[in-house]
C-alpha cells in the first residue's frame, strides 16, 4: 500500500473492566465494515488503524488488536478471560496490593505462549503501530508527559524496547490494585505505574505521535473511546503516600478522561468529521475497575448506547473513514479495497505476500474528503510543552538590592495559579531607570525555583522587531509547526500555541511603553492583538506608561505596581555592591552623590560604573559633577555598556540615564503635549515643592489634572 493514503488513529480510555465496553464499540465498527464488504470471516482492527494509543486497560487492548493482530471478537474473550482470572480472587494481606500482580503476568504469558512469551515491542515490518503509555512511579507528575513504550522506532527520546507482558503490566499497574513493574538495563530500571495516572485519555498523545511518525500526511479519522466514567486525578505525589490517598485518587482517575475529551472537542468544534469520540454516557459509574461480575453490565448499557440514532451516524461516519482511506481503485460504483494478506493473531512475514481486496460500494453522496494533516491536527492539541522552558536572556543583577515587600508581592500575584478564572495580567510601572527590568527578572528567576512545571517567556518590546524576534524563538522552542516558514505569521502561530498548550506558562512584556507599538493609531497589527489568552497563562508587563496599563491593557488598578527610587540606606547597598569600599569611605560625599542621582538604580549603576572605570571615588566624581553644567551632561550621558541590559537595539535600549529620560521625555512630548509644556516650564524652577498655582493656568481643569499626574491617567514617564 502506498504511504500517501490518508491515517486512521485510534486512542483508548483506561477503565478497568470497563474496557469491555471498548471492545463492543469497535465490535459494532468492524461488524459493519465487514457486512459493507461482503466479508464472512472477521476483518482486523489492526488493519485498518495505522496507530493505536492506549492507557490502562486501553493499553492492553491496543497490544491485543495492534501489537498481537487478534480480531475483535478474539480480544474480548482473551480480555474476560484474563479480567475473571486476575480479578476473581482479590489478596487477603492487608499490606499488600488488592490483587496478585503475578496473576496477571501469568494471565498475558498465556495469552502470548511459550514460544513469544519474552518477545520484545519493537516490530521489524509491522503495519499498525502501537503505544502505551505508563508513568515512571517517582515523577508520576513529569513535565514531558506520560512514558510510551513503543512497536515501532522514532529518532527522538526512544522508549526502552521491553517486552509485551512488561509493556502491559506497566499501563495496567494501578497503585494500590497492582504493584509497579520494574523495566529497564540491569542496575538502572525504573520503576512504572499505570498509565492512567493523569493520562487516561490518551488522544493528545496519539495526535502528538501521529505528527511526530507520520509528517504531513492526510488523516481519515481520530476515534477515541473512553470506558463511561468521568472525574478528575490528583494522584498524590509521593508513591509511599497511605492507601487511604491512593485510593481516592483511583476514585478520581476516570474524570481526566472526559475532562481530556471536553477540552478535545472544544479544540476540534471546527474540525468536521474527523475527530470521533464514544464514551458510554449513562450506567456504567457505580462499576468499579475490578468488578469483574458487572461485564453483562457493561455490554447491556454500552449496546443500548450504540442504538441511538445519532451515535449510529457517528459510527457509520467512522465506518466510511476507515474503508475510503485504504481505497486502491474503483470499478464502476464499488470501490477496491486492499488489506495486508494477515491471518488473525500472526505478525507480518513478508512484504511479498500478495495483499487481500475487498469490493465496497460506497453509500449515495460521494466518498469523504480529507483535508487535514497530522501538523494541522496536532496543532490543535499542543499536548504539553514538550519540556519546561526558560527563555530569559538576561542574567540576575549582583547589586540588585531591596524591593522585598514588592518582590513578595509580586511573585504571589503573577504565577498563572493566582487567578484561575482569568489570564493573568501584571504591570510593573515607573519611570525609566527606576529598575523595573530588574524586578521582572528577580520574579522570573524565583518563580522558575517556586514553579518549575511553569515555562517562562521573555519578549522586549522594544520595537516590533524585537518583539517579534523573541517570538520566534518562542515558536522555536516549542517546536511550533510552520514556524520556519517564510511567508508564516509568526506572531499569530506562537499566540495560539502558547494559547492551546495545557502547561502553564509566564510571559514578560518588557519595556511596554510605546503606546503607537502597543495599539497604534492605525489597523495595522500592534503588539496587543498578539497577546495570548490562556487560563493556563499570565502576562507581566513592565511599563513607564500608566495609561496603557490602566485603560488599554485593561489591568486592574490593584494588579499594577508602581516602583519608587530606591530609599537612602538601599542607595547606599547598591553603591557598595558596585564599587571598591575605599571609593565611598567620605559617607558625606557618598550620601551627596545619591541624592544628586536621586537614588534611581539605573543613575547609580552608571555612575558606579563610570568610577570603577577610571578607579575615581565619590569625592572626585562629585569634583566633576560641580565644575561645569557640560561635564556633568557628559557624566549623565555617558553609556557605561551592562551586560546586564540588553544589546544591538540602539537608542531605543540605552545604559545612559540622560538618554532614558530623553527618550522618555520624546514619548510624552508626542502623546502628552500639555505634560511636555509643563515639564519644560518647571525645569527653570528649584527641583521641591513647587505649587500647583506656579504652572500656567489652562482652561480645561481637567486636561491640567491629567497632565500633572492627579487624574486617573498619571504619567509614570
């Protein structure tokens, strides 16, 4: 068969004994593809799936259809059979597991039979590839997700190649009903748990791996089938923790499935007749995982599920996905069908077998189109951040100094637990030089230690250069498809992605100043209608600009901090952390010094910076300052290049403490004309308590009160 035809992915539930009613689903498909073609004998799921992914006892279904090729009616015996004989007889220790893990070992060993009870996963030239998931039991929470034990190979983070039993032990190794499996090299095996510990659905899992295997191809359908029960898993995070928690855990474990499948549909709402899911809706909740007595339960209320007539669609949809996507050649009205030339229960022996065709004639309507791809699909799932990111490119300031109640107060308020019924948003404000910078990148550096299942984003913006740049990168990092593409929107892809992962994430906004970049008074983009939105986010903004803050990026007033000069004493130890302590032993000199730059951090770096250079101390630079009102233009102008600030921008990013103000000032003049005036009028004027009644008088007491700051639209430039 040619490798262009278009995929059939099929991912199943956990569910204990429930899974039987996974079985009758699929029963009830292959039933009718069978009757459509005129077939007597059984046709195999695993011939018409190109992947199955499951969970649990999802996991060993998909071993018993995919990995073992057994038709559907074969795999459910085995599966009752297995389920009496690993349930019928649960343990009488009261320190021990619920059930003999040895029991079901010895079950899936003669299921598999002497001659392939040690066979291995991984499938030379296998058609319908296969996966289980399973969770190592000291990180059952791990950022990259569940672990996948694998019948075919991949490039990247392969799986240890275990051997069937150990694969389904591991994904049906429910804590506190089965004891873990050990799997692995001697002396380095790692200890697994059930899959369905936070994985129970594996859909986003099998969306991932069909992106990953099968690059760019077409895809027929996505069906998933839970087990019938629903709620959410807080597994605890110890695995020594009492039984009592295990057990409340397990109770909870099935909600993940639905909750998944929620989110899933959501995600697919515009993607038409292609993703599936059949899920038992009613009777199946009081049937616990083991109850093994309860499978003429399962079968009665999942054939009553199957009966409805919008389900009966679904499934006949289905049916017509899986015949038309391995369609070779039409004959007039019917349709050729190929199938590998397998017999049930055997693996592929050679690729010169001569293939099976059916004849199928297609309903009235013409046959489906496909027109999604594994990226196109996958990118409706961003399953997890691959891993957990960190993409700051700035380092820690030595001489940061104080800040503590705002640093407290700002590391509760921004992770994107802190609001969860919002997309965060956080502005720190002040005016340029006051270390604004600095104390986004204190919170990043403390949350990445508080946090470290939450990834962290760093963007200038700077200019929408900048912006995008960083953007990119981001796109980069999460491995966001089209992100290389020339002609992409780059800023539109990494807005939905970081929009659609289900990991947590921070993303600092630094230098929001410029109102034009922000909003713009034109409909060209702006750095505002690429802002994500996510319950699973939070966006930090640094900004010199009260009103964007408060009215355009619609922050609450309460969520905005406004940063001061630093005090006197918190001058002092930012001075010390800078230069040699014999350069500020004249204390009198020194406090002169700091109250001349004001205390503002940005001032005090550069004048440290200026002294550490040409070694001078205090007394000589405030020699420099006084002589003439050139020089000490000179001293304020001079770019002392930090490291610690960013490089390559220009004007735009500046060390020099003069350039910052005038840059600011810039702003003002362009958005605050009245601010601008006033600003100049009082630069004639001694530097404190200058009255209200000195500015020139203005006929709109309003527009006065805006541009001195009084009103609800403070300048903070």
């Amino acid at each position: 068969m040619t490798s262009d035809k278009p995929l059939c992915l099929l991912a199943l539930d956990g569910g204990g004994i429930r899974g039987l009613s996974e079985l009758i689903v699929l029963e009830e498909i292959m039933n009718r593809i069978k009757f459509d073609c005129d077939e007597d004998k059984d046709l195999l799921p695993a011939d018409f799936f190109d992947l199955i992914g499951g969970t649990s006892t999802g996991g060993l279904i998909a071993l018993l259809l995919g990995r073992l090729r057994l038709s559907v009616p074969q795999a459910r015996r085995e599966y009752v059979r297995i389920a009496e004989q690993v349930f019928s007889r649960p343990s009488l220790s009261p320190n021990k597991n619920a059930f003999d893990s040895q029991k079901l070992e010895k079950a899936i060993k003669e299921l598999l039979g002497n001659d392939r009870s040690e066979e291995k996963m991984l499938q030379k030239d296998g058609g319908c590839k296969v996966f289980v998931c399973a969770v190592p039991q000291q990180d059952v929470k791990a950022r990259t997700g569940p672990r996948l034990f694998r019948t075919y190979k991949v490039r990247e983070n392969a799986s240890f190649n275990c051997t069937i039993w150990e694969a389904c032990r591991a994904t049906s190794a429910a804590p506190a009903y089965f004891a873990p499996i050990k799997i692995g090299h001697e002396g380095e095996q790692e200890t697994f748990v059930d899959g369905g510990l936070g994985y129970n659905n594996p859909i986003e899992q099998v969306l991932e791996e069909a992106r990953r295997v099968f690059p760019r191809r077409k895809v027929a359908c996505v069906v998933s089938i839970g087990t019938g029960v629903a709620r959410v898993i807080e597994f605890p995070n110890s695995p020594k923790t009492s039984p009592i928690k295990l057990i409340n855990a397990l109770k909870e474990m099935a909600t993940e499935s639905d909750t998944t499948a929620e989110k899933v549909h959501k995600r697919f709402q515009n993607v038409k007749d292609t993703y599936f899911r059949f899920s038992v809706d009613r009777g199946l909740q009081g049937v616990g995982l083991e109850e093994w007595k309860e499978l003429p339960k399962v079968r009665t209320y999942t054939t009553d599920y199957l009966v409805g007539q919008k389900l009966s669609e679904q499934v006949d949809q289905v049916v017509q996905a899986l015949l038309a996507s391995k369609i070779v050649d039409q004959q007039g009205s019917a349709s050729v069908i190929q199938l590998p030339q397998f017999v049930p229960g055997e693996v592929k022996r050679s690729s010169q077998e001569t293939p099976r065709m059916l004849e199928w004639r297609p309903a009235e309507g013409g046959l489906p189109n496909f027109p999604y791809t594994t990226e196109q699909l996958a990118s409706h799932i961003v399953v997890s951040l691959s891993r957990v990111h960190f993409k700051v490119p700035l380092g820690l300031d030595e001489a940061f100094v104080g800040r503590e109640r705002i640093l407290q107060q700002l590391v509760e308020r921004v992770p994107p637990n802190a609001n969860e019924c919002d997309c965060q948003r956080t502005a720190i404000e002040g005016l340029g030089g006051v270390g604004k910078t600095q104390i986004a990148l204190q919170i990043v550096y403390k949350l990445r230690d508080a946090h470290p299942d939450c990834s962290v984003f760093w963007v200038p913006a700077v200019n929408m250069i900048t912006f995008e740049n960083a953007y990119r990168d981001i796109g980069r990092a999460l491995e966001t498809p089209g992100i290389e593409d020339d002609k992409a929107d780059i800023k539109t892809l990494v807005k939905t992605a970081l929009e659609k992962t289900s990991s947590s994430w921070v993303l600092v906004i630094d230098n929001a100043d410029d109102p034009d970049l922000l909003f713009g008074d034109t409909d060209g983009p702006h750095v505002c209608d690429f802002l994500p939105f996510s319950l699973k986010g939070s966006i930090l903004f640094t900004t010199r600009n009260h009103d964007a803050a408060v009215q355009r990026l619609g922050i609450s007033p309460k969520h905005i901090y406004t940063i001061h000069e630093l005090t006197e004493v918190e001058a002092f130890r930012m001075l010390q952390k800078s230069v040699d302590e014999n350069k500020i032993q004249d204390v009198e000199s020194t406090k002169q010094l700091l109250s001349l730059l004001t205390c503002l951090p940005l001032a005090i770096k550069q004048a440290s910076a200026y002294m550490a250079s040409v070694g001078e101390s205090t007394t000589e630079y405030l020699k420099h300052w006084h002589s003439s009102d050139k020089y000490r233009i000179r001293l304020l102008s001079k770019d002392f290049g930090d490291i610690k600030r960013y490089k390559g921008l220009g004007r735009d990013v500046t060390n020099a403490i003069a350039t910052t103000w005038l840059i600011s000032f810039d702003h003002i003049t362009k958005h605050h004309p009245l601010a601008a005036q006033y600003l100049k009028f009082i630069c004639f004027l001694a530097e404190k308590d200058i009255p209200l009644s000195l500015l020139p008088p203005q006929q709109d007491e309003w527009e006065k009160d805006e541009a001195v700051g009084r009103g609800t639209d403070s300048i903070y430039y």
